[in-house]
C-alpha cells in the first residue's frame, strides 16, 4: 500500500460539525475530531500488513474517504470567531497540541510500516507535499485567528506546526 491515503488523510482533512455550535467550540471541535480520526487511522496503520486488501487498510481508506469529504471545515469555523475567550484559547492550543502529538505518531508508524529501500522519489515526494499542505493548513488556520487570539497563543501553535513539519522531515 502506498502512503498517499496518509497525506489526504493527515493535512487535508477536517470533520463537519451541527451549525448549533459556537465558533469558537465549532474549531475546537473540529480539531478534537479530527484527533480522533488520526487515532483510528494510527490504529488501522499499526496493525496494517502491507496486503492492499487487508481490513487495516480498507479502514485506512475509508477513514481517508470521510476526511477528504470534511476538508476546509476548521479554518472555515474558526473565519466566523469574533473572539476567544483565554479558556477557549487554553482548550483550542491543548487541542493542537493533542493534533500534532497523534499526527506525528502516524508519522512515525508509517515510516515504520515504510522499509527505507522502499523510500524513493514518491515516498520523498509525498513526504514533502504534506509537509506544504501542513503549513497552508495551518497559516490558515492561525490568519483565521490571527487578530482574535494573543499572539503569544498564534506563535504556540506556530510551534505545534514546527514540531510536526520537523517529524515529516525526518521522515522524508
């Protein structure tokens, strides 16, 4: 199996949450979601046995089949926030922090799933595409918030994002 599901799965992909939401819960909702996600996903790549047809991998496609339907709901939610109270702020950096430590466990599975003779030029290359569609995620995500939120909180989860474009390069 090929990690391209990985990179739609991983940087290109959000849940969608009810409308009955706040905001600013809506983001921290997403991001909570999409934790869970990569959870699943980390679960199906640990036990996946490289068969195209295996039931791990058929969970990782699906669960890169929800995801990719789900793409821009994050920065979407959080252009509609006015404000962040220093709680929500608190609950939306513990959020990120969470994302980056389970996506950068996925990465590290992945890799372990990947032999090193197996890593040409598409696993570079994918490797290096994620990295770019982490940081427009991001850069998104933190212009969304850009004026609403300290920005002592905008260079934390400036941070998160180093953190994780450090693990993809390792990985590449």
């Amino acid at each position: 199996m090929q990690l391209k599901p990985l990179v739609a799965f991983l940087f290109t992909t959000l849940p969608v949450l009810t409308a009955a939401t706040s905001p600013d819960t809506a983001t921290i909702n997403d991001i909570s979601n999409l934790t869970d996600d990569l959870k699943g996903f980390d679960a199906a790549v640990q036990n996946w046995d490289l068969q195209e047809n295996s039931s791990p991998a058929q969970t990782m496609k699906d669960q890169v089949n929800k995801a990719v339907k789900d793409l821009s709901q994050t920065p979407q939610d959080a252009k509609k926030i006015e404000s962040l109270t220093p709680d929500a702020q608190n609950k939306l950096v513990a959020s990120m922090k969470e994302f980056t430590s389970v996506a950068g466990d996925v990465i590290k599975h992945m890799t372990e799933k990947q032999p090193e003779s197996d890593r040409g030029d598409g696993y570079r290359s994918l490797m290096e595409t994620s990295n770019k569609a982490t940081g427009l995620f991001f850069n998104e995500l933190q212009n969304s918030l850009a004026n609403k939120i300290p920005q002592e909180t905008v260079q934390e989860l400036s941070g998160q994002l180093q953190g994780l474009q450090d693990g993809l390069n390792k990985a590449i």
